[in-house]
C-alpha cells in the first residue's frame, strides 16, 4: 500500500514547513506533526504562524485540515503513522562531556522511547534533525532493546538542506535529497518506500541514496563548507581593509572562476543561525574523539574566524565614534540572523548589542520580523549579562527605523532586510545627532548617495573616504 500516514515529531523550523511541503505534495497521504508544546501546536493552527517563512503561510492554508494535522496527541499520531520524523532539537551540550562542542541528542533519544513505548506495528523512523554520525545507530538500539513481538523498526537518515528564508523554496526545488539506511533487503524497501514520497515532486536523479552513516556526514559536510566560504571571504575583507582593496571586488573576480562560483562569498559581521555554528562544532568534537586533532584544527578555525568577524565589526563601531559609546544611542537595524526570517539563534547582532552595551550604549532596535519579547529576551539572556534589569532601562524596541533613528548617534545595520535599502536617508539622517554615522555590516546600502547627504559611512571590507565637500559640510554642521 506504501506511505499512507505520517508523523513528525517535532513542530520547529524543520518539521512544520517540511510536511507541510510533503502534504501539499502528496494529497493522498495524511500527515500529522506533533509536538508536546500546547503553545507551539496552537500557533500552528493558527492565522499567525509561529515562524515566519516566505511562502509558508499560502501552503498550510491550503492543506491544513485537509490532509495536514498539527496535534499534541502523540500517541495517536505515533501509532497510527506507517513512517515517523523525528525532528526534534540537538542543541550544543552546556554541560559535561563535550561541553560546548558535542551534540545533546536528549531529545531525540526522548523521541525514540516514545515510539518504542507507542508503536504497535512496524515503522519506518526517519532521522531528520542534525545528529552526529552514528546516531542512527543509537536510535536502533533502543528501538530494538524495547521492541514488542511482532514490531519491527527500519531507521533512515533524511537530512534536510533548507536555509531559512528560502526554506519552502529549497523544500520545492531541492538541489538534492539524501536518504541513508542500512544495506539489508528490509533497509533497501524501506529506503524505496521515502524515494515514492518524494518522487511525488522530485525527480528520482535528484534523489541520493547512501548507507546511513555517509548521509548523517554529508549533512555536518555540507554546512561545514558553506560555513568556510564566509569565514574566508571575510578573513580576506579584513586584509582589504588593511591595503585598500574592495572585498567586493575581489569576490566578483574569484566568484567568476567556475570552479568556485560566486555563491556565498558576501563578506559580512558573520554568520549566524541555528545550524552553521552547531554543526561545526559537532564536527570538531567528531574529530578531536577520532583521534584528528588536526582536521579538528582546521574547522574550529572556521568558528575563530567567525568570531574575530563580530568582534572586529563591533570594535570598529567604538573606536570611530570617539572611543567611546558610553550614554550614547545606537540605532540597530535588524535583529535576526538573515533577511526573510525571525529567527535570532546565534544572530551576529546579539553579539553587536552585547559589546555596545558592555561600553554603555543606549540600543534602539527595529527588525521587521523579530517579536519584541524575543529581542529582550536575547539581550538579558545570562550569556548576554549579569544585569538583566539594566539591559531593560537601556535597550529600547521600536516599530520602524524612522523611530529607531531619532536621536541616534550612529545607525548600524546587522540585518540585509530589503526594506533597509529603500529607507529615506534624508529623513533620517535630519533627525540623527551629528556627526552622524552609519555602519553597513552587510554591505547592501548605497555608500556613496550616504556620504553626499553627509554621513560618515564605515563597511566590511572597504575604505571608505568621505568627499571633500561632504567633509567641509559636516565641519559646517558641526558649528
């Protein structure tokens, strides 16, 4: 009969937008995402969704309560499902061995348990989120150790490749998808069973298959290698600005080597988000546990770079505004890791606040997409500070940059947000405090239209040198 019901357990930034994709596509099976959260599943059934992502909104719409389901009911979605995702969380641990490195699979193991302690009839269990390599096999043991007679239990590895933002497009027209399982005649058929769900929309020379441990690798591989090109785009857009070279420049000419492409070589303030950073440690901890210390090296170094990145943007921001920020405001444009989510996980501009109010600046932030309570919540995070009462007094959230702007001594872009390009920066540059400063972490404003209304305009990886007249007008100014 093949697939005809689907659980996934898990209602995050995988789960929810990649069944809901899977049952727009596949009308004849029945998919249920359950999660333990009352909170989460009822803004799922709701007109607000609890992410945003382009294009979402249009696909559950259209499938939910149709064959699309969002329930807390994890018994039922468990038993009566014929394949299960598991696409739960694997935060970093915080605590014990591999502390900082090391993927926490608690819940995932969680979600294994359940399903041995549910299940009444055979499964297919997919592995969906991000895990080590060989976690497929942890997964089988528990399976296996509580198994009932007459149950049996294949389990696939199906990494996702989404970046969020583009995720319902990467889900419709993905480049590749990857499924793992055992070399056994039952791991075969099960294999083919996810292949038929696919196929419903991608074409089979699009699907890859590999034994288990190659597809739990290829996923950490992949945003290892992505991860890279930024760290060394940016590594190179801090010698640009040492010689006087463009970054830009520079990875136009590289870009147009077919044999590297031009796909992300954007220097920026860094990279961010729930994966890159995640997913590179877990490698390192891998290597350093093998016994590589040297590949260790190599992709910890990625991380150190993406560091020195964020801390070298936000020192920058210090040493041109005199030294000092200290009762200073600072309009931050952007919150989120990227343009097109609300996502704040791992976001360089959490780091960018935190070094300005170390130094005691005044934030006033706006990000189109970020709830307020999530902004706050990131800033008073015990990583973040101590003083959780004054990042209240002294951080404040506004509903659009007009307002943000006001008063602002500088105004620092940590989001690529379209809207920041269309911005009038003649209205806001009459109501900043002058001189006024601008400081484009993403590279997407126009430099030199912002230097003539009077700006002092920084950036990654350029010099940027203010014309004569603007020079004389803002001495002008000034008196």
């Amino acid at each position: 009969m093949g697939i005809q019901k689907i659980c996934c357990i898990g209602a995050g930034y995988v789960g929810g937008p990649t069944c809901s994709v899977i049952a727009l596509k596949c009308p004849n099976i029945c998919v249920t995402v359950v999660d333990r959260s009352q909170e989460r599943i009822a803004q799922w059934n709701s007109e607000k969704l609890p992410i945003y992502e382009p294009g979402l909104d249009d696909v559950v719409k259209k499938c939910r309560g149709v064959n699309l389901f969002f329930s807390t009911d994890i018994h039922t979605g468990i038993q009566e499902a014929d394949l299960i995702f598991i696409s739960v969380n694997t935060p970093t641990k915080v605590f014990g061995n591999g502390k900082g490195r090391a993927a926490d699979l608690k819940y995932v193991e969680g979600a294994a348990r359940m399903i041995a302690d549910i299940a009444n009839s055979n499964k297919i269990v997919v592995e969906k989120s991000t895990v080590p390599v060989r976690a497929a096999e942890s997964i089988l043991n528990i399976l296996r150790a509580n198994n009932k007679p007459g149950v049996s239990y294949q389990i696939l590895s199906n990494p996702e490749f989404l970046a969020e933002g583009t995720a319902i497009e990467d889900l419709l027209h993905a480049d590749r998808v990857l499924i793992g399982g055992e070399d056994t005649p039952e791991g075969q058929l099960a294999i083919e069973e996810l292949c038929k769900v696919y196929e419903h929309w991608i074409p089979r020379k699009n699907i890859l298959t590999t034994n288990t441990w190659s597809s739990e690798l290829s996923k950490l591989a992949a945003n290892a290698f992505l991860a890279q090109r930024i760290s060394s785009i940016n590594s190179l857009s801090a010698v640009c600005e040492a010689t006087g070279a463009d970054v830009s420049e520079v990875a136009r000419a590289v870009g147009l080597d077919s044999r590297i492409g031009s796909k992300f070589l954007q220097a920026s303030i860094g990279f961010g988000g729930s994966c890159f950073q995640k997913d590179i440690l877990n490698l390192v901890y891998i290597c350093e546990c093998l016994n590589l210390p040297e590949v260790a090296n190599y992709w910890q170094q990625v991380i150190d770079m993406n560091e020195y990145q964020k801390s070298r943007f936000s020192n920058k921001i210090v040493e041109s505004l005199f030294n000092t920020v200290s009762g200073k405001h600072i309009a931050i444009l952007g919150f989120a890791f990227k343009k097109n989510t609300g996502d704040t996980r791992e976001s360089p501009a959490i780091h960018v606040c935190k070094t300005l109010l170390i130094e005691g600046a005044i934030l006033h932030i706006y990000d189109p997409k970020v709830e307020h309570d999530q902004i706050m919540a990131d800033l008073t995070h015990p990583s973040v500070t101590e003083e959780p009462e004054v990042i209240r007094k002294t951080v404040h959230i506004y509903d659009n940059a007009y307002e943000a702007a006001k008063g602002a001594h500088a105004l620092v872009v940590c989001t690529e947000w379209d809207e920041f390009m269309a911005l009038d920066f003649h209205k806001i540059y009459q109501v900043m405090m002058k001189p006024a400063y601008i400081f484009d972490g993403r590279k997407i404003l126009n430099h030199d239209a912002l230097l003539k209304i009077g700006f002092h305009v920084q950036t990654i990886g350029k010099r940027i040198q203010r014309p004569i007249q603007a020079r004389l007008w803002g001495s002008r100014v000034q008196t």
